[in-house]
C-alpha cells in the first residue's frame, strides 16, 4: 500500500535539482522551488494552499550543513551544523514534518510531507476544546556504517490504533503508520545525531483537527510527525534519579485513560511534578487511586524493582501506559537469566528491593538512587548506578544502536 508520501518543500541547502530518498516502499519527493519544472513547481504552489502548510518562523533553513566521517568508520554523511555534544531534550526545528488527515467516519489514506512550521487550527478544534488527541514517541539511531535504525516502530503504530479507538478516533494503519515515520526521519537526516551522541526523537500526533462546539467527535482529524535530535532526558544522563512518591494528585483512575498516550494525561502531572523538581527532586512516582498503596508509573515511564534475581514492574490494568520499553525489558531481561514478574507492587516493596529502575523511549532506563515516601528516604546501590539497570540499558541501548546482534528482530533498518 502506497501510505505516504509526496510532498513538496523547500531543502535547506538543496544538494541539486531535486533528490529522491527511497524507503522501503515509497519514493519521497524533495523539491527545489528554485527549479523551473513547472509540475514541480505547481505541486510547491498546492502545498502553500493547504491548511497547515504555513510556514512557520520557527524554520530551521538556515542552520548550515557539514559534511563528516563517522570516526568508527569511513563512511560519510551531512550533518546539520549545531552543537552536537550537548544535545538535551529540547525541541529543535528540523526540515521537514509529515501530515496526512481525513475525515470522521473515513480512513487516512495518503500523506504528504511538508516544510517544518506552525499549522493552523480552527479556534473549535476538538484537540484545543476537547482535549481529542493522542502522541507517541521513538527514536531512531545512526549506525556507524551509516544505517539508520527504528526500533520496534510497530509497536506504536499499534499503541495508536488502540488508544484511537478509546479517543474515538481514526488511525492510521501500522503500515501507514511506519512508512510515514521512515519518510519523516530520511526527510530529515541530516538532523540525526552521529553515532553515540544521541537520536532523533519521533513525535507522531493525531488529533481531531476538525471544528466541533457542541461535545462530539471532530468531523476531521490529522495525523502529523515532527522530529528533534535529543540526549538525555534527565539532566543527570545515566546517573541515579531522585523520585518522591506522590500522595495527594494521582495521574490515572480506573475506567479514565491512563492506559492510553493521550495527550490529557500530561498536563494534570505538571503541577506535582514542578512541586517535586522545586525540592530537588527529579519526578514524581504515582500510587494507585482507590488503594493509594501500589506503585503506577512516573510522569513519564514505567518502574521496575530489582530483589536478587527477580525484576518485577507493576501489571498493566488500564491506569498505567504499556510501555514499548517496559515490555522489551521485561524480554530483554528474561534472555538474560533473570525472573520476571508483573503484580501488584506495593509503596512497602520499594522498603525491601536491592535497585529501582525506570524505562521509556525517553529516559531508556533511569536508576533510581532514591525515593522519597511519606518524608521516609530509601537509598539505592549507594545512589551509584545498580548493577543490574547498568546491564539492562547497555543490553537495550547496544540493541537500539544496532551494536549487537538483533536476534529478536525488532530493529527496522531504513537503508
Ligand atoms: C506515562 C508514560 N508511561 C510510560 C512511558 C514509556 O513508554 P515507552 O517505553 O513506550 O516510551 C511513557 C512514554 O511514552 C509515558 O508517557
């Protein structure tokens, strides 16, 4: 199935008249304007017609390419010229964003991929009023040898379908879904850190895109990626995170959506977050609603105990996001001798386990040197990072970065 991809767009430093990009089933167009091809010029003039296709000032056209070697290896590739090194997790405009939309009551059918910038929204966009919204987020890596590596894409193309049909929502199939992320990230690759400084984080959205008043579904909806090279998520990199758990605000509740990425679930955590981080610590470890006893999740990644040989994460039961990282962990560290286990985890557990970990796409996995519980301190591994979350996140990150052999076949390759 043709899912993507024909747009129009202006190349920073446009390399020559115009270039083709191949994935592994689409041919993505990159236009200069400055060409005299009418046809081409013409698709230009369509695409500065369209809704969302004003160009932002945020563009970063003028931020200049280099061209480098890979030090571990000889192969070479264009760079953009920022400062590489001291990537955060910040967003950064890049050049291009892919948007594909359809009506209520019909499927999305075919995308485009446009110049990075603003989009316009209807003041009664069911997103602004209604909150009808969801994200996602992964990551891709360069490989030495100039690869580019996903890692387990479908896996959120799938988390999306799932919470669409929570949020009353149209999706894009997982094939639609994973062809438009590998558009949007060979689109922008040369926004793709170089291999061991970071990765270009992907963030899909949808949302009802269509103008409602009264409560309903929107009558049209967009589905749209934009990516942004990052680092670490934690100011503190590898090293060991602060948590304090919370007691009063809790991020889900049974029947709600915890369970899905919808976007109404992150503005609620704000405030306790922003009261943890102005006492020093790092985030906020939430407690069920009705018990106010076991461990959820943190703002924005799932938790694991570590006693002995047995990892345990709370079990999803609909308030806790499925986390592609938390499920791949929970193999990764079966492969590698040890139990798993997903319960109930009780606050009085933390009392008893050897380490604590978090994982997600944006924190990959975080030790945890401490939790605050009740004004009751427990420390971790001497707040050093634990033996075996240090072994987990080189398993995982070796496997994201395409450093060993991916025998569970979850890496997509884009070249
Ligand atoms: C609330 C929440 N929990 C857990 C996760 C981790 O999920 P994943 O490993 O798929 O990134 C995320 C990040 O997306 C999140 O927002």
């Amino acid at each position: 199935m043709d899912s993507g991809a024909v747009f129009a767009g202006l190349h920073p430093n446009p390399p020559s008249h115009h270039l083709l990009l191949r994935s592994s089933q689409t041919a993505i167009k990159l236009i200069n304007p400055l060409c005299t091809d009418k046809k081409l010029f013409s698709s230009l003039q369509l695409q500065k017609q369209s809704r969302f296709a004003s160009f932002g000032n945020h563009s970063n056209s003028n931020v200049n390419s280099l061209k480098v070697v890979s030090p571990a290896s000889t192969v070479s590739f264009e760079l953009a010229d920022i400062d590489w090194d001291n990537l955060g997790f910040g967003i950064m405009p890049t050049d291009y964003m892919y948007i594909m939309k359809c009506s209520h009551g019909e499927t999305f059918s075919k995308g485009e991929l446009q110049r990075f910038g603003n989009i316009e929204l209807s003041p009664s966009a069911g997103v602004l009023n209604y909150g009808q919204g969801l994200f996602e987020g992964l990551k891709a890596y360069r490989k030495n040898d100039g690869n580019i590596l996903l890692f387990r894409p479908e896996e959120n193309a799938q988390r999306l379908i799932d919470g669409a049909e929570r949020m009353c929502m149209p999706a894009p199939t997982v094939e639609q879904f994973v062809e438009a992320v590998k558009a949007t990230v060979l689109a922008n690759e040369r926004w793709i850190p170089p291999p061991g400084k970071g990765s270009l984080y992907i963030r899909p959205l949808l949302m009802g895109s269509g103008a409602v008043l009264g409560l309903s579904p929107a009558p049209e909806y967009t589905f749209l990626i934009y990516v942004s090279p990052v680092g670490n998520y934690f100011k503190e990199g590898l090293a060991p995170i602060n948590l304090i758990v919370e007691t009063e605000f809790h991020r889900a509740t049974p029947g709600g959506t915890g369970g899905v990425k919808t976007i109404g679930n992150y503005a609620p955590v704000l405030k306790a977050q922003g009261a943890a981080k102005a006492k020093g610590y790092s985030d906020v470890l939430y407690l069920d609603s009705v018990h106010k006893k076991y461990l959820e999740e943190v703002s924005s990644c799932n938790v694991f105990l570590v006693k002995g040989n047995l990892i345990s994460t709370p079990a999803i039961k609909g308030t806790i996001l499925p986390g592609i990282t938390r499920k791949s962990i929970l193999d990764v560290a079966l492969s590698q001798g040890f139990q798993v286990e997903e319960r109930l985890v009780t606050v009085d557990d933390l009392l008893d386990a050897d380490e604590v970990f978090c994982t997600g796409t944006a924190v990959v996995v975080s030790p945890v040197g401490s939790i605050t519980y009740l004004n009751k301190r427990v420390s971790y591994g001497n707040e050093g990072v634990g033996r075996v979350s240090q072994q987990l996140y080189s398993a995982l990150t070796s496997l994201q970065m395409g450093l060993t052999e991916d025998k569970m076949d979850w890496i997509v390759e884009l070249k």
